[in-house]
C-alpha cells in the first residue's frame, strides 16, 4: 500500500488506494487508538460517509493538539481555547493532516464520536452508522492537495469495503447537524473531492485486498 502523496491534480489509481484490514484498520497508516468509541449498534449497516474540518488551536496546522483531544490529554492550560473543549470526549475514525498523513484513531467497525446530535435523511444518531474523516484545516482555508488526493483514496477504500456508501451517502457535518455545525465549511471544494472520487476514475471500487 502506497500513500503517494507527492503527486498531483490527479484521481488516485488503483495502486494508490490503502488497503482496510479484517479488524477495520487501514494498512500503512499510524494507529493512535482513542478511547472515545464504542461498539455500533448489533447489526448495523455502515453507509454514510462524514467529511469534518479540525485544527487546534483554531488556524495553527503545526501541533499534536487534535491527537491530545481524541486521546483525552488535551492540556486545558496550554492554550486558551483549549480550556473550552479539554475533556470532552471525541474522536474521529481518521484524520488527515495538512500534508496528507492519514492518522487513524477508531477501526472502521467500531462507532466513533465526531457527529454528535445529527441526523442524515431524517436518520438520528449518525454516529451509529457512519465513518467521520476529519480534515486538519479551517473552515476559510483551502485545503491542500495532498489531502484531497489522500481523501479521495481513502474514500474509494471505504466504498469498496462499504458499499452501501454511495456517493450520495457521503457528506459533511454541516449537513447533518445544520444550525450547530458548519464544518467542514466553504473552503471545501466539494465538486474537486468528487471528481477525484468517482469511483470510475479508478476502474470501480476494487475490492478490499485483505477481507472477503
Ligand atoms: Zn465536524
């Protein structure tokens, strides 16, 4: 697996897309297991596919601030708009970082807490049934293009091991918590991330390589 993420303006081949393992983690990408999860409800079906932006502190793209808050050591001291947000239990299944690093904190198959009171199509708690993938980034700030091409891949993967995430069925926050979310905001060029998603631009989503 090959997180090319020098190469651009182009759809991500086959070649480039993370493979997901059996336990619901992507291969190549590091690990910080977050606390903030539990079990999805029995039986669930994981078809919506949640786009957020995050930097801490608001703005500054250089820290390890959004690892200290999905892992619960955010330090409220260490800057003033920490003092709001330390101990609030969060997470998100993946986060990608200004330069495309992808850092997973939740597998995949387990419910992690980045939606908060929601609903997608009148269907409360998405939480239960979605994949939340935070962009490091603000809501004004173009996003780079590392992190498309690395969002594109790993949305392709995620389709191909959850198909029932049609492209229609991937969003942002502000579309399931309007009025108290507006990430991941304007500066997202949605028609971009589309375009480098389509799953024909990569010869159809591929099936995962390491689970039936
Ligand atoms: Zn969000």
């Amino acid at each position: 697996m090959v997180f090319d993420r020098e190469r651009k303006g182009q759809p991500p081949t086959e070649s480039d897309l993370p493979a997901i393992d059996a336990q619901g983690w992507l291969l190549g990408a590091p690990r910080r297991p977050s606390p903030n999860c539990d079990a999805r409800p029995p039986d669930t079906l994981i078809d919506l596919l949640v786009i957020h932006s995050i930097s801490l502190p608001p703005g500054d793209f250089a820290g390890h601030w959004i690892d200290d808050l999905f892992m619960n050591r955010l330090d409220p001291h260490a800057h003033p708009y920490f003092a709001s947000i330390a101990g609030t239990p969060v997470s998100a299944h993946l986060l990608i970082r200004r330069d495309g690093q992808p850092i997973q904190y939740v597998s995949f198959e387990r419910r992690a807490w980045h939606a908060g009171v929601s609903s997608f199509q009148g269907r409360e708690r998405c939480n239960d049934y979605s994949i939340g993938v935070e962009l490091e980034g603000t809501e004004t700030t173009p996003f780079t293009d590392a992190q498309y091409r690395i969002l594109a891949a790993c949305t392709l993967s995620l389709r191909a091991r959850y198909p029932a995430i049609t492209p229609e069925r991937i969003c942002g926050h502000s579309d399931i918590a309007a009025g108290r979310k507006t990430d991941p905001g304007p500066a997202f060029d949605w028609r971009r991330y589309r375009e480098l998603s389509r799953s024909s631009s990569a010869g159809g989503p591929t099936p995962s390589r390491t689970h039936p």
